[in-house]
C-alpha cells in the first residue's frame, strides 16, 4: 500500500499533467476553429471544379491527356495524409488502418507511399513499404504551394508512367467527433457525370482543349490541397477531443487519489488514537 508521501506526489503530478492537457485543449479549439473555416472556404471551390471537369470533358471527343490515360493498374501510388505528432486519440491510427487495409487487398509489391505527415511515414517505413516521396513538417497553416509541390510530384510521375493509379487516403472532417477515413481515386482523372438539371452549353476560349489542359492539372492541386485542409481540421478535433478526455480522466485520479489518501490518514489517526487509549487503560 503506498504511503502518504507516494500519493501526495502523485496527486502532485498528475495535476501538473492537468494542467498541460487544459492547455493543448485551449490551443487545439483555437486551431481547429481556423482549420474548420479553411475546410469550409474549400468545399465549395473544390466542389465547382470537379463539376466543371464533368461539363467540360464531354464537350471534347479524343482529346488525349496524360492525366486521361488509363493503364492496367501494376503500379498503384497512395497519397497518406497523415499528422506530424500524436496525442489526438485514433486519428492517426484509423487513417494507416485504413491505409494497410488498401495495401493488403493490391499486394506490398505493387504499392507505392507518398506519405505526408511524419505518423504514416514512420509506420509503413519501419514496415519495409516504398515511400516514393514524403512532405513532413508542413506546419500549421496550409497553402497552395504545399498542395502544388505534392500535385507536381504527382503529376510528373504519372505522366512518366512510374504510376498506373493514385489515391488519396486521409481523414475528411465531418464534425469536431467525426473523422472518416477516406480513400478518393485521384488519377486516371475521371470526371464525373454531368448535373441532371438544364444543361448548359458553355462557350470556351480559346478552345475546350485548352481549357482541359489547364483544368485537369488545377483539379489534382485542388483535390490534393483539400485533402490536407480536412486532415488538419480532423487533426485538430481529435487533439482537442482527445486533450478534453485526457483532462477529465486527470481529475477523476486526483479524486480517487485524495479519497484514498484520506482514508489512509484516517486509519493512521484512529490506530493512533486506539494506541493511546490502549496505553491510559493499561497504566489504570
């Protein structure tokens, strides 16, 4: 059984880890609310440009694109967006479970990692995966050009036929306690069906090819840079849900820690006040 001097020191520490999670939850809401803005600012961008893919594709008969191209699928990329550091509950772990399972159903042989975030680098690393690429340490404040370096990587490597197929595995934000692993066909691009309402007959300028050309390489950046953006609005909701957790199950020790410490001092105090009476009716 500890000793008094054991527990208050426990009570001690674990107040002082308290304290540390009350703080990492206070930071963790700040960023999740920018992150949860950004997410919300991109869905609708990203959203028109995958239905201006679809208006725009029909429109071009044998138009040939490298991003267009389909191939049998032998070597197949995976773009992981992962965290850089832990502490937010299974965010991370659901993400690479997701991923292993993907792997699992094409073969390690024939699967290569872009791995972005530190977590699923490690992992599959330590694990003997190819890791074509990796992008760490983005930091907390995603922009364009980070998504443009990752898409370029991307592109240039399908382009040369290093890769048949890619997909984007990472965390969509749904609300502050749910993040659904997702995996998205990036490339071939395919666009999707056009609106069911009025059709709309679009002039371009200078010419739909044109316009293709332009647009197929700015849909791989959008989808890429929207990928981040949820996985860090996910990130954020998990270390704060996580850190609010941690906080609780804290006090609930420090709780039940006091009451056991009590409980000793009591014994201590009634065992001494017993040896005194035991003591005065002896000598009576």
């Amino acid at each position: 059984m500890p000793n008094m001097r054991d527990l208050r020191r426990r009570i001690k520490s674990v107040k002082s880890t308290q304290q540390i999670t009350k703080a990492m939850k206070a930071v963790s809401a700040a960023k999740m609310r920018r992150a949860q803005d950004a997410v919300t600012a991109a869905r609708p961008y990203s959203r028109r440009i995958r239905e201006l893919l679809g208006r725009v594709a029909p429109s071009v008969s044998g138009f040939k694109h490298p991003l267009l191209e389909v191939r049998e699928p032998k070597k197949v990329a995976y773009i992981l967006v992962t965290a850089d550091r832990g502490l937010c509950g299974g965010f991370n772990s659901n993400v690479i479970r997701r991923m292993t399972q993907e792997a699992k159903g094409r073969g390690r042989e024939s699967v290569s990692l872009i791995a972005v975030g530190r977590k699923g680098r490690d992992f599959f690393l330590r694990r003997g995966y190819t890791i074509a690429g990796e992008y760490v340490h983005l930091g907390e404040n995603i922009g364009m050009g980070q998504a443009h370096r990752i898409a370029r990587f991307v592109i240039d490597q399908y382009g040369a036929a290093e890769f048949d197929e890619v997909y984007l595995v990472y965390s969509r934000f749904v609300n502050v306690l749910v993040q659904k692993p997702t995996v998205v066909k990036l490339l071939p691009a395919e666009p999707p069906a056009g609106d069911d309402g009025a059709k709309v007959d679009y002039i371009l300028e200078p010419s739909a090819e044109a316009v293709l050309m332009d647009l197929l390489p700015r849909y791989v950046e959008t989808a890429v840079f929207a990928a981040l953006l949820e996985s860090k609005a996910g990130e954020h909701s998990a270390r704060m849900t996580a850190m609010d957790s941690a906080t609780k199950n804290a006090d609930e020790m420090v709780q039940r820690l006091t009451l056991t410490m009590n409980r000793i001092r009591q014994a201590v105090i009634t065992k001494e006040i017993s040896e005194i009476v035991g003591g005065s009716a002896a000598l009576e």
